[in-house]
C-alpha cells in the first residue's frame, strides 16, 4: 500500500481527533453520575477534563479545516465524518452536563440519587 507521508499524518490527526472527543464524551458523562452523587467537586474535576479534550480536538478540527481551505483538499472518508460527528456529541454531552450538574447542585441532598 503507497500512503503518503501527508495522508498518514492526515489519518493520525483524524484518529487523535476521534480520542480526544470520546474522552470528553465519557469524562462529561462520568461528572455527571458523580453530581448525580453530590460529588460535585469531583464532578467539576471531571468536567475540566472533558473540556480540555474538547479543547484538543477543536484544534486539531481547526488545523484540519485550515487545511482544507474549504476547497476539498482534504479526503472525506466515514472514519472523517465520524470524528466530527464524535466531537459534535461530546461538545453537546459536555453542554448538557454542565446545565445537569448546575441543576443537582440546586437540589436539597435528601433528593439526589445515591449510586
């Protein structure tokens, strides 16, 4: 199989991109049963972590984008559209938890869910 340099690089950037938003995704969804809790200290560490991640996949996103120049310099495979498609849910799961983990925080700790 001949890949260039280039498209090598390109696939890795696409496979970090697909790390770095499912571990947002899982440390958003984590803080969020560790507020279900009323661990919301641990939950606030936890939703650092998801958006430092988000943070590193929305730059290798941009470095991509930039890339492209919107002129389809760049191929669009399933594995290219997937990782966009994790890293819109992440950033969603993450904006979600956040308004969640704020709502538990209001409730009396009688009322929140022990795991």
């Amino acid at each position: 199989m001949n890949i260039s340099f280039e498209q090598q690089d390109f696939e890795q950037q696409i496979v970090e991109l697909l790390v770095h938003a499912g571990s947002a995704r899982s440390s958003a969804l984590m803080a969020l049963q560790q507020a279900k809790t009323g661990d919301f200290q641990q939950a606030e560490m936890l939703m650092e972590e998801a958006r430092q991640e988000t943070r590193a996949a929305h730059a290798i996103q941009t470095k991509l984008i930039g890339l492209d120049e919107g002129c389809g310099k760049l191929p669009i495979n399933l594995i290219t559209v997937h990782a966009q498609d994790h890293l819109m849910n992440a950033m969603v799961i993450q904006d979600l938890a956040s308004n969640m983990i704020d709502l538990y925080q209001r409730l009396p700790p009688q009322d929140r869910q022990p795991e």
